[in-house]
C-alpha cells in the first residue's frame, strides 16, 4: 500500500531533495544539484517566490521504502492576476509502479480541487525560471544544471493517468563553428548604423550588477506574449541578482543598447556544469566546488541560458550584434559546442534566429495537462 507524508521538517525535506540519487544512480545521464541550494529554494524564508507563491511536498512510501516525490505549487500571480486557474505541480520522479504516481497526482488534484482551480500542469516549476518539462526523447544526452532528467516510463504515466501534452519543448545543439561570421558581421555594422546600437561587453561581475534589474525588466517585455508566462518580481530580481549572476562567467553575457543608452536586448550564456555537477554528486565540499569552478573557466561546451530582446527590435537583426560579440568570446575561449535551454515549440522567433546555424534537436520534453473539473 502507497501512503504519503509531508514534507515539512528539514530532515524531510533533504529526503525529498535526494530522492533521485537512488533513483538515477549510476545513471551516466542524470545530472545532480547541489543539496544545499535545493533545499535553499524549498525554503520559505530565503526564496522570494513564495511571497506569491504556496507549495506543498509529498513523499511517497511503500512500506518503510522511500518510491516517489511530488512538489504541488500554487502561484498567485498566475491565478489572481492572470486568472489562470492552474494548479501546478514538479519535482516530480517516482519508480515504475502506477500505484505511486496515481497516489502523488491524487493528492496535487484534491489541493486543486480545495483551491477551486481549474486544471493541473507539470512537471513545471514556481516560475518561468524554473525547470520545466518531462524528457520524452533524448534519454543517452547528458541533462543539465537547469533541465530535469527523468526515466522514459515517465511520459506512459502521465497518458496511462489520463493527462494530456499540453506544451512541447525543444532543446538544441549545434557546433560553435557553425556560426559563422560571414552569416552576421556584416549585418552586424548595418543594424548598429541604421538604429544607433552598440554592444556591451563585460570582464568583471561588478560592472554587471547596476544593469541586473533593466535586463530582468526586458525579460518580462520579451516573454510576456508567451503563453503561461509569469513576470519577474522586484523581489526576485534581488534574488536571482545575489543566487546566480555572480556565478555566471561576466564574458558571457551580452547587451545591447540604442543610442539613449536604453538597453533592448541582452544573452546569457553559461558553461556547461553537467560533469563538473556528477563529479561533486551533490555537494560543494569538500572538492564540488573545485570541480564547478574548472568547468566554469575551462568548459568548452556551453548553454544559452537566456535571450531577450525588445518586442520593438524583434526581426530586425539584433541577434546579429549578439552573435558577433559571441564568436569573438567562443573563438578566445576555445568553444566547441553550443546547447540552448528548452524553447517551446511555438516560439517561430527563436527558431528564426538560429536557423542559418544549422541547429539539431536533440532532445523534446513537454508539459502535461488534466483537468480538475
């Protein structure tokens, strides 16, 4: 018989955080996160999403044997402000037995229904930040820092349980030599004449930080047409500005601003920590640390993190300023591969950007969806 416990003590919730070390071990594909940072962002007192956001943990038990985890997640932005009457739920892995993942979907299902919410989406995270997404194809492709990895009975689950694909992702990879300069330089000097734009380039973290809260306040312009997006906070600029800017290598991200000094469009992109992440199995000491900061200077693989760009100057050739400041970086550094984040299957503007680099899918997860009513 499956029963459930919540999640609530500290010692419950490093359970529900480690979970999946047994359940991928020696899995050559699943990449670990570092325990500590995953119970900071369960924490209700450090991480300012729950300002607008409840959550609840569950975990699975047959018997006295730990089988499954679910996060249940309500943001109210998205319910109150949005009226998107959706109860989300993540962190979502369990062994192939149908009894335990029918028993955690229940239990997000009676919280949405006590809520009055309309349907259930996952596996999604609290924000437009978070992981996001079930692997359906991909499973021999390393995962990532910020992707989720999973089984391939995952995807029977959800359809055997009566859920529906509700968004497909696509994650891409291409050769860092496929971008071209010829493809964008001279187009590089035609946008910056004919709009008045300049680059950004950056070689100290500090120089980064004054221009942190511009650059998360064009995220939001660029995405919002986006279906499910939820805006960044003030509150959470101050938080992902300490979490995750100074841990990113300030020659990888890129801006650039019109003749005002208005900024209207930037890119992030990080190196690759999937090794450096299996090597330190879930902990910065005492040699995780180590491990995470050789991948950062010496990683020739890396992922595009974040693109924005200004709805006013989409599909009028600003990504050729950011490639050519791109392939003076990748050419110094030595970069072999480049990678992107899951991009949803609708968004035609992020395909048309990297088109001529001949990109390959190489993995697609996607999100699923069932009523409540």
């Amino acid at each position: 018989m499956i029963t459930l416990h919540e999640a609530k003590s500290k010692q419950d919730l490093k359970r529900f955080v480690t979970f999946p070390f047994s359940l991928y071990k020696n899995n050559k594909y699943w990449v670990p996160p570092i325990i500590n940072d995953e119970l900071e962002s369960f924490d209700k007192n450090k991480n300012p999403v729950f300002k607008d956001a409840e959550a609840w943990f569950f975990l699975a038990f047959d018997g006295d044997k730990l089988v499954g985890r679910v996060a249940a997640v309500i943001n109210q932005l998205e319910v109150n402000q949005q009226n998107v009457k959706k109860m989300r739920f993540g962190w979502f892995d369990f062994v192939d037995d149908p009894a335990v993942s029918k028993a955690l979907l229940d239990k997000v299902a009676e919280i949405g229904n006590q809520h009055n919410l309309e349907y259930m989406e996952g596996p999604v995270g609290f924000s437009n930040l978070d992981k996001v997404g079930v692997l359906v194809e991909g499973f021999d492709h390393i995962g990532t820092m910020i992707t989720w990895y999973n089984h391939p009975y995952y995807k029977d689950h959800y359809e055997n349980l009566g859920f529906e694909k509700e968004k497909e992702y696509m994650e891409n990879k291409f050769p860092a030599k496929n971008a071209d300069p010829k493809l964008f330089s001279k187009l590089n000097d035609l946008i910056k004449r004919r709009y008045g734009l300049k680059e950004v380039n950056f070689t100290k973290t500090k120089e980064v930080m004054p221009l942190a809260d511009e650059m998360f306040d064009l995220f939001n312009e660029t995405y919002a047409s986006l279906s499910s997006f939820v805006p960044i906070t003030e509150i959470q600029k101050a938080y992902f500005k300490k979490k995750y800017i100074s841990f990113i290598n300030p020659e990888y991200i890129k801006f650039v601003k019109d003749k005002d000094d208005k900024l209207i469009a930037f890119a992030i992109v990080m190196p690759s920590f999937s090794e450096a992440l299996q090597k330190a199995n879930g902990k910065l000491f005492p040699f995780g640390l180590y491990h995470l900061l050789k991948a950062k200077k010496k990683s020739k693989d890396v992922i595009f993190y974040l693109v924005g760009i200004h709805p006013e100057y989409q599909n009028k050739g600003v990504t050729a300023v950011i490639f050519n400041e791109y392939y003076k970086t990748f050419t110094e550094k030595g970069i072999d591969m480049c990678y992107r984040t899951p991009e949803l299957e609708e968004n035609l503007a992020i395909k048309q950007m990297w088109k001529h680099f001949d990109p390959v899918i190489y993995k697609r997860r996607r999100t699923y969806k069932k009523s409540l009513r």
